[in-house]
C-alpha cells in the first residue's frame, strides 16, 4: 500500500542539533531529514534523547547549538507557537486533554488555531461567529467519522479507557490540519487490538490527509511494520539511520539495545 | 389512490409512485457527521433511477442476482431497489458474516454483481474471489482506503451515478410483475447449510400491508433500522413496509450509537428480538443499581405498581382507582423517564420476535406503557403469520393468525402455515422445497406449539427440540433457558436433558452485568474467562437457577424439568466459532457435540472438568486454550415444598 503513496522532497531537517540541562547533554550533534509525506520513526533506549528531540522540534525546548529547517525557512530555534502556526501538531506521551470536557469539546479545542472571531462575537453568538462555529464543527465531525469515535461524541474523556483516549488525542492533533505531526509513543501501554487499531489509524492519517509523521514509538514490530525510515539515538546521539531493514542489521543499534561488554 | 396502490405489485412501482405523491416527505434518514441528513421519497426514486441505469450499463440484466453487504445505509436500500428495478434479484448478506460464509450464496445464487458498504467488505469478497467465478463486479459506497485498489473488478458507488440516460427505465420497471422474485434471502441455518429464500413481490408485499393495516400505520411513522439488512425481520420493517405504507426509516450512525440514535430519532415503531430487549433492561438494572438509595427506593416501589397495573391499563381492562392515581405518579416521576431514556417515548407499536421472550421482560415493557406486542413469522412467510391484537396480549402466546393466514398442526405437534405470504422455493434446492412446502402448499415450520383457548397460538420450542426426560416428561430447554436469561447476570443458557434423568446446563453470564457486580463488591477480575472460575460468582449463578428451580417446581408438567447441576462456561458463545447462529440464537447441536466432555462431566458427577478448546480469533487465526471448569449442584425442590421456597 505505501508503495503508491508519493513520498516527497524534504520538509524539515535538523542539523547538529545539541541541548543540554546544565551537565547533561541530552542531544548532541543530531542530524536527520524527514520528506513529504513519510512516516518517519525515532527509536532508541530509554533516555537517548527521543522526546527532548520531539520537543526541539516543536519549540518547547530550545537547543544551545544547531539549525532546524522547515518549510524553507532556517531556525536556530523553534518557537511553539510559531511551530504550531507553521502545520506542527503533537500529541504527547502522557495524555493530555481536558478531562473534564467531552470528546467534541476536546476536538474543537485543535482548531484554535482556526477561529478568527473575538470574544464578543463569540459570546453574543454573532453570525460571522456562528459560521465559524459550523465550519470547525464539521471539520471536527469529519475526524470523529475518521477515527470512528461518533459513539463517544458526547463522552468525558476522563471517562474513557486509555486507548481510546490516545485515539481522542490523535483527532485533537488533527483538528489543527497539521502538515507534520509529532506522535510521541501513540501506542505505549496499549494491548494488541488497540496497537493493531491505532497502527491503522496511524497509516490511514498518512495516507488519507497525506500528513509527514514523525513518531516515537517502543514496540520494535510496530515502528519496522509503519515507518519508512528510522532514526536510532544513543545516549543522546544519532548512531544509525536508514530503512527498518538497514537498522535492523546495524550492529550499533544491537549493541545500544542488547548492550555490550565495555 | 387506493385502486392506484392495489395496481402497484412490485417494489419499484410502489416507490415511483410516493415519489409523485408524497415526494417532498422523508423515506430514509441517516446520521452523517453528526447531522441527520434527509432523503425524500422523491430524492430515493432519483438516486434509485441513477444507480439502476448505472448498473444497467454495467451489464446487470433480469433475473440476474446481486449481493448486498452493508449496515442500513440509505444507499444499500437504494440498490436493492435499484437491482429490482431491472428484473434482477438482490440479496442481502450478513455484514458480519467472515468470508468463508459468504463465498456459498454467491456461488449458489451465481451473483455477478455485488454492492458493499466499505473496505472490510471488499477485502472479504476479494479474498473469496478466486472461488466465485460468476463475481465480476464489486462496488463499494464509502471510498475511506479504497484508493490503492487496482482491481479490475472494484469501482466506486458513485461511479454507477454518472450512467446517463434512465429513459428505458420506465418501461423496464412496467415490465416487473408481482409473481417476480423480489429478494432472496439464506436463512441463518440453525440447521444443516444456508438455504436462499426466494420471496416473490407479491408475497412481501401482501403481507406487509396487511400488518400495516392491522396496525394503522401511515406515512407519519418513524422505524429506526438498526438490524442486519440481510434479516428478514429488519428488511420489512425497514423496506418492504415503508414502500407499502411511506413511512420513513432512519439509519443510525454507527452500531455503537444505537441508544443515543434511537433517542434522537424517537420511532414510533419499533421492532426488537427479545435479545435486544434484554439487553436494554441488563442496562436498565445496572444503572439503577448506581443509582443513589432515594432513586433505587422509587423505582421498586413505582416499579411494584406498573407491575400490578401497567399491563392491565393498556390492555383497557379494569384498575382500581387508587392503583390508577399511583400510575399517573409513576408516569410522571418514573416509567416516562424510562421510556425517554429508552427512546420509546412516541412508541405506537413495538414487536418482538425473532425467538420466545421470556414472561416477565415481556411484562417489563408493557408495565412502562410501551404496546410491546408478539409477532410470530419466519423468512419463509414473509415474517406475518400471528399478530397479538391490541387488547389481545399475552406473554406466552403469538397472537391469533393475521388475515389471509391458515394454520394447522400435525400429530406430532408441528405447525403448518399456509399464507399468501408464503416464499416460492429454496433456491436451486428442489428437494428442501418439497420437504418444507408439500403438495396442498402448507409450510412445515418445525416450531412445536399449540392453540390456547382464545385460539391464540403458542409456541414452546422446536420440534426436534422438544424432548423427554428418561422418565418420560416433557423436556422444552428453551423453556429453561429463557428463564435462567431473563436474569440480567445471565447471557446464554444451554439446557440439557433429552433422554436423561434428570436437567443440567450451560451458563454463560453476562460480562457487563457480573463485572459491575464484582466492581461493586472489590473483586478484581482479568476478564470474563477469570470470572467464569469464581466461586463467587458460581454462587451467583447458582441463586439464579435456583430461583427458576422454585418457579418450574409450581408448574406440574415442568416440575422435573429443574436444573441439578450446571457449569460456567470459559468463553462466551459466539457466532464466529458456531455456536450461535448470524441472529444469535443457540445451535444446541453444535454445542452439545463440541463441548461433549463437559456434558458428560455434568451427568458423572464429578466436581471439575478439564477442557481444552480450540479458539478462532476474529482475523482467522486459531489457538488453543486449556482450563479447569468446575460443576456445581443447584438446589431442587420438590413440587409442593414450592409455595414456602418461592
């Protein structure tokens, strides 16, 4: 299937990135590309830099050296707001929507971004803000019948079982038509059905919206099964990238995961 | 208009002619992105013309069959009207039906053409190609993941639409005549392999609008289609009725949002199988059950009284004052929430069938004010043969036969029917005909039953169900098991007992309902295989049976019927490993041949009984699973320690 989907010239790229905090050097000299329309994996051992290298990415860190690339434009570094602007979404490796509010609240909350009317159109229900209303409540509407949430339309995500609201989050993602999406490990504590679940959602997103992903992700059979192309860290530093065969055979990467004799 | 209508026998007909009188008002609804979106009578016929010259195009001619694989989407109906349109038969299939299933009705009814709802479906007919040589065209109606099918024989719904020219069409559709097959249906073969009922125009028709007569139904009625389309029951409810009578059907969004659809839509008829039913009241129980102790208090005491008096007053027999003042209360303050929460608040007509319902879930609804009334038919005969009339309700009978409908038994208990209703052959299968149908045209339903003194017809089971025990009383397991179901801690019961000396049973419980219980009282649990080997919750069980054993110790012919000893099965019973059929009912046969050992266990008495069964997961793969089930004895009672048990 991913044989017919176009994978394109590249859209951002990140070179000799470094972060520090204080004496721990969480990225150094980190390079890799990501192109148009791939999904791109970033694996390595727990604390080799992968979610600090998703927060660079999307300005919530910000590294000491280095220049990320996006959309032909060069940043020393990125700033969230500007990323978010830009077409980068996320979603994070700990849950985070609004509790309390229902699945459809959750969703409209991804196109803040989207809404141009101020407060007072808004509460007075105005009808250049009606309008708005209706047009972000069918773009939303859109992503429930994607993701195949419409049962839970109402629900409080707090009352949701977990994988349903790693579904929830991905639809909140995606409300802000992002042209690349951060996915940190969306399918961590998941069971087989809900990881063979999300994987399609996963691969559907790509293909459907032609969004670029860039995931984090644990489960070996997931990333080699979904992704393109795979960068491994290593306490902090890039050692393999290629196609999941190609890093599957590098023996730095069997060395970083199994360990070696020093 | 009446002579009109009586001149319009086929389903194309009728449906050109709502889309001249009453174009403008809603035939099928269907909740899209959150929004229900409205098609007119004369929208339908449109979209039915557009789709029937697209497949005329394409090569469809009469008498030709075409597969139908969806949920109730108004496009599935549009192509079952569009395939009659020009003289070609189609045939629904189950959505949820693995491939394998399928590959039989195509091969058996040479279906060239097939209409599916989505991927899934093309996967499955894709899969089942090679084997089906006559499939040479598969359309699909939702394009989500269809765009790197290359197939020659896929293509898009919406690619039928663009066909231009439906001017032949007129007088394709004048050349249909009642006598035409109009659908054919596989029954879901409780027993032996699926056999295609072929139903004429005529015989659909005709009995559809008796029923719709009998029941004054007009174009202002609603009916939410949330069953199988490929189910006789679900597809005159949700098509040959609406184009007898105009009404119009709404499809849900997903199976998932059923409740919360049938509360926006707010039909005023309604038609469920008892499975559905009891479904709705497990959920019912379980949340008063949550519910805060003034609310618990209220319910059982309102309850009391619709119990006492809610059947009576629909039924327009005599209440006292005082219980019809406690009514009006109840209405207010209990039974109209209900019913709200239910979705049944503009409910004019509700019927169950499909299977025997159990006594007191029957009165459960009608005590609430819904008119939930009996139906007793089969694909066979168009579903209409009994209808309780209003006033006329009972909960252990299926009514007096509808108009134009004969019934008569033989020796041995069996009904035969004869009905204008009546289907035309098994298709391709000439012996199951004459062996279903004989000379004089009498139906053998294999449904053992008999006349009550109001003429009312009841039945108890299936013929060949119907056994006896080693001492030679009456054996009727569904009796039982219907019993033991109405329990909402209890899903499926599988009785056991023919030619034995005494009863025992399967039990499945139900997992939502034991596992709020086992929440409730800290019990943690993995899942339903760990809660099947609870002491706990055999004792549950346990109190269950009992409690029927009590009721059947009051009943003469059924008081040696008790249940002695019983198992928790570690799985639940499922239509994918054949144990139950499409339409959930048990295949008692199946069961009892595959899980042999656990009978036998039952009857040896020992206390434990190790199985090991072969499990076949959903994408098709198989693996084995081994545990230890444990027996245990229910208490029985002798008929007249009854009354102080009880």
């Amino acid at each position: 299937m991913s044989g017919a989907r176009r994978i394109g010239e590249v859209v951002l790229s990140v070179q000799d990135v470094s972060l520090a905090f204080g004496g721990v050097r969480a990225l150094q000299e980190v390079s890799f590309d990501v192109r148009e329309h791939e999904v791109r994996a970033i694996i390595g051992p727990n604390g080799a830099g992968k979610s600090s290298m998703l927060n660079v990415l999307n300005g919530v860190y910000h590294p000491q050296k280095g220049k990320i690339r996006f959309k032909e434009k060069e940043f020393a570094e990125m700033d969230s707001h500007q990323a978010a602007a830009m077409g980068i979404a996320r979603t994070f490796q700990n849950i985070a929507l609004f509790k309390g509010m229902t699945v459809l609240d959750n969703l409209m909350t991804g196109r803040n971004l989207k809404m141009r009317c101020n407060f007072l159109q808004q509460a007075l229900w105005l009808g250049p803000a009606k309008r708005e209303e209706m047009e972000n409540r069918r773009a939303v509407e859109e992503i429930i019948d994607f993701l195949e949430i419409q049962h839970i339309r109402k629900t409080p995500v707090g009352r949701l079982p977990y994988g349903l609201q790693k579904r929830v989050e991905l639809g909140r993602a995606l409300a802000a038509e992002p042209r690349l999406l951060l996915l940190d490990e969306p399918m961590a504590g998941m069971n087989l059905e809900e990881k063979q679940d999300m994987c399609r959602f996963v691969l559907d997103v790509n293909d459907h919206y032609g969004t670029t992903l860039v995931l984090i992700e644990h489960d070996m059979g997931v990333v080699m099964d979904i992704s393109d192309r795979v960068v491994v860290l290593d306490y902090g530093r890039k050692i393999a990238d290629g196609t999941p065969d190609e890093v599957r055979g590098n023996q730095k990467v069997i060395d970083a995961y199994l360990g070696v004799a020093h | 208009m009446s002579i009109d209508i009586a001149a319009l026998d086929t389903f194309p007909k009728l449906l050109m002619h709502h889309a001249r009188v009453r174009g403008g008002k809603p035939a099928i609804r269907e909740k899209d992105l959150g929004i229900w979106q409205t098609w007119t009578w004369r929208r339908f016929a449109d979209e039915v013309r557009a789709l029937a010259s697209g497949l005329a195009a394409q090569g469809l001619g009469r008498g030709e069959h075409v597969a139908l694989v969806g949920d109730n989407r108004p496009r599935i109906y549009a192509a079952m009207c569009a395939a009659q349109c020009l003289g070609a038969i189609p045939v629904p299939l189950y959505q949820d039906a693995v491939a394998a299933e399928m590959a039989f009705p195509i091969q058996n009814a040479q279906i060239t053409h097939a209409l599916v709802e989505d991927q899934e479906q093309v996967d499955k007919l894709l899969e089942i190609l090679p084997q089906c040589p006559t499939l040479k065209h598969i359309y699909y109606d939702d394009p989500r993941g269809m765009r790197h099918y290359a197939q020659p024989e896929v293509a898009s719904y919406d690619s039928l639409l663009a066909a231009a020219g439906d001017n032949f069409l007129d007088a394709e559709i004048a050349k249909g005549r009642g006598s035409d097959p109009a659908a054919m249906f596989f029954t879901s073969g409780t027993t032996g392999a699926a056999k295609g009922v072929v139903l004429t125009h005529h015989a659909l028709i005709d009995r559809a609008k008796v029923a719709a007569e009998m029941e004054k139904l007009g174009d202002d009625d609603v009916v939410l289609a949330y069953l199988p389309p490929a189910w006789i029951g679900q597809n005159i409810f949700s098509y040959a009725q609406p184009f007898v009578t105009g009404y119009c059907i709404c499809c849900p969004e997903s199976a998932e949002t059923v409740m919360t659809d049938m509360r926006e839509v707010g039909p005023t008829y309604y038609f469920a199988p008892p499975r559905v039913l009891e479904a709705l009241l497990t959920q019912v129980s379980i949340r008063m059950e949550d519910a805060a102790a003034p609310k618990r208090w209220l319910y059982r005491r309102f309850m009391a009284v619709a119990n006492r008096a809610g059947g009576a007053l629909l039924d327009g027999k005599p209440v006292s004052a005082f219980d019809r003042f406690l009514y009006f209360i109840g209405n207010i303050l209990v039974y109209g929430p209900l019913r709200n929460v239910l979705g049944m608040s503009r409910v004019r007509v509700a019927y169950t069938a499909g299977e025997a319902i159990g006594p007191d879930l029957f009165r459960f609804y009608r005590s609430l004010g819904i008119n939930l009334k009996q139906l007793y038919g089969s694909t066979e005969t168009s579903v209409f043969v009994c209808i309780q009339p209003d006033g006329q309700v009972k909960a252990d009978t299926v009514g007096p036969a509808v108009p134009g409908v004969e019934l008569k038994f033989t020796p041995e208990r069996e009904l035969l029917i004869r009905s204008p209703g009546l289907f035309k052959e098994y298709y391709k299968n000439p012996q199951a005909t004459a062996e279903a149908k004989d000379a004089e045209g009498w139906f053998h339903t294999g449904d053992a039953g008999y006349f009550d003194q109001d003429g009312h017809l009841k039945i108890i089971d299936r013929v060949k169900d119907v056994g006896k025990l080693a001492d030679g009383t009456l054996f009727a397991p569904k009796y039982l098991e219907n019993k033991l179901k109405f329990f909402p801690y209890i899903r499926e019961a599988v009785g056991f007992g023919h030619g034995r000396e005494k009863v025992c049973a399967f039990i499945n419980f139900d997992i939502d309902a034991v596992a709020n219980w086992a929440e409730k009282r800290n019990m943690p649990y993995a899942g339903y295989t760990d809660l099947a080997s609870r002491d706990e919750v055999y004792d549950l069980v346990r109190e269950c049976i009992e409690r029927v054993n009590a009721d059947l110790a009051q009943e003469p012919e059924l008081a040696n019927s008790q249940i002695h000893r019983f198992l928790i099965l570690h799985k639940e019973l499922d239509a994918d490993d054949g144990e139950l059929t499409r339409t959930r009912k048990v295949r008692r046969g199946h069961i009892a041949e595959r899980y042999a050992p656990l009978v036998q266990a039952l009857y040896d008495g020992s206390r434990e009984v190790h199985v090991e069964a072969q499990v076949k997961y959903e994408d098709g793969r198989t693996g084995t699973f081994s545990s230890d089930l444990k027996i245990r004895d229910a208490k029985t009672f002798a008929p007249q320690a009854a009354k102080r048990a009880a």
